[in-house]
C-alpha cells in the first residue's frame, strides 16, 4: 500500500481557526454544488435566493455564501477578475473537498465538486449582441495557466489549439503565452444551457485592455488581433465572446476530476461597438436559470 502523500505548511497553508487561506472556508463549510461570480457584490444577489443560509465569509475579494435553494445545499463564491485568482480558488476549493485538514492527506474517497461559473463577457459577432447568454463549449486560455500542470496535454483540444495557433500567427511567438483550448464538462453544459443560451467558444483574456483588443495610450503589438480572432473558424466553431476566467476553471477542474462550466451574459459587443452597463435585471434571469438547474 503506497504511503499517502503529505501535504507540507508552506504548501497547504491553514489558518489558526481551520480555514483555507485566502478563502477563510473551512471544509464543512463548503456545499457539493457552487456557483463562482467574479464580483464580490453579486454574491449577495445570488444568495439573496436561498431560503436559508448556513454561513458567510468574506476575505479579500473572497465573499462566500452557504445555504439552501429549493432543497439543494449551495455555496456561491466570488473569485474577483482573472484566471490567476482562478487557481487559487480551484486548488483551496478542492483541498477543502479532497484533503484532510488534521492529518494533511488526501481523503479516502475522492469528492467531485460542480461548479458554474456566472460572468460577464464581451460578445465577438453579430449573433452575439448585448442581453445574450452563452455557454462556453470551448475556453481559449491566453494566461498560460494550465501550462504549468502535469496532464495539460491530456485534457486540452490540441488539434484546436495549433490551428488558432497557426491562424493568429503565434507559431515560434516566444513573447506570447501558449495558448490552450479546453471544453467544458458535456452534462453539466447541456443541464445548464439547455436551449435558451448560446453555445459558443470564449476566449479567457489575461488582461482586460491590450489583450482583449483595447488601445488606449499603448499601441497594441497586434492591431488586427481582434479581426483575425472574429474570422477565426475550425470544424464549425466561431470565437464568440471575451472574459477573463473560464479557460483556468475549466481546466483545473478537469485535472482534478470536477464538473465545470461556464456561462456569461454579453454585457458589449466589440464587433458592433455597443455596451450595456445597467445590465443587473438580466444578469438575474441567468442567474435564475443556474440556480434552478444545477
């Protein structure tokens, strides 16, 4: 019998009180079925639907919520912008579901979490204008992230990959980060998605302004990033929105053995040049939409 690995204090750190670190989450403190929203706020708004709430904690741009939605125990996390905070919230979300916090070991029997992600995006065609909802079949991962675990190449779409590679002219870019395509969990997507919202490939930015196409006072190294990006076709996939997160989710919880998914609602088109910041009514028809189907 192989000795469980040990997890060390500078790798798994825990607070005093029994809690993950950045998070503040203690282990019985987190449900099997989670909704992630980037703004801390719009925990709140998620919550405000549960008809009971178990616990609150808050730490950072970290605002969790646990309680109970038509039966169904729930936890709600804000994970704040980007795929950077992605991994932080992956990994302490699934040492609280896969490790034991006294001996620092693995558990036994290993937890699959669910987890949609409810976001905001920006939408790249015509079929995509401000007020849709879409549900990320594939992410395109411009961070890097998933490039520094083992068993990337074994979940990644690398047939996909080369060719967005080789269509924005990256093959060789040592300045540029290798991209990663990666799908979301197939039932999970058809549960949440159903047939009101908008299967589609998202592009997870790292950045908001220069590599999502927006020039301010910096030139951009590329000024036709967005155009290739909108043209970009393989076996029947267009690109048809920008955020910041779902690439990271995606992968890592593939890598971990969760069920992932993304879906936003386009808040500006980039191609038609429109945005919508009063944007709250809608986003609560989506997020209606997850909570009574995960």
């Amino acid at each position: 019998m192989n000795e469980k690995k040990y997890y060390a204090a500078s790798e798994l750190i825990i607070n005093a009180d029994g809690s993950v670190f950045h998070l503040h989450v203690k282990p019985k403190q987190l449900a099997d079925k989670i909704i992630l929203v980037g703004d801390p706020g719009r925990v709140s708004l998620v919550a405000s639907n549960f008809e009971e709430i178990e616990c609150k904690v808050s730490n950072r741009e970290f605002h969790t919520v646990t309680g109970v939605y038509k039966g169904k125990r729930l936890t709600v996390l804000s994970t704040g912008i980007g795929c950077d905070n992605i991994d932080i919230v992956l990994n302490e979300l699934d040492a609280l579901a896969n490790i034991d916090f006294e001996t620092r070991t693995s558990n036994d029997r290993p937890r699959s979490l669910e987890l949609v992600r409810i976001g905001t995006c920006g939408g790249l065609q015509r079929s995509t204008p401000v007020g849709t909802f879409i549900a990320s079949v594939k992410s395109i991962g411009l961070d890097g992230l998933l490039n520094f675990y083992a068993g990337r190449n074994e979940v990644c779409d690398l047939k996909f990959e080369q060719a967005f590679i080789d269509y924005m002219g990256w093959k060789g870019n040592i300045c540029q980060a290798h991209p990663y395509v990666i799908d979301a969990n197939s039932e999970l997507l058809t549960r949440i998605a159903q047939d009101d919202m908008v299967r589609g490939v998202t592009i997870a930015a790292n950045g908001f302004f220069g590599p999502q196409g927006r020039e301010l006072r910096i030139p951009l190294a590329d000024p036709n990033q967005n155009r290739k990006i909108e043209s970009f076709a393989y076996e029947g996939y267009r690109i048809t929105n920008f955020e910041m997160e779902s690439s990271a989710l995606a992968g890592l919880s593939k890598l971990m053995g969760h069920k992932a998914m993304t879906c936003c609602m386009v808040i500006a088109n980039r191609l038609v040049k429109e945005a919508n910041t009063t944007y709250k009514n809608s986003i609560e028809e989506l997020i209606g939409k997850v909570l009574d189907r995960i």
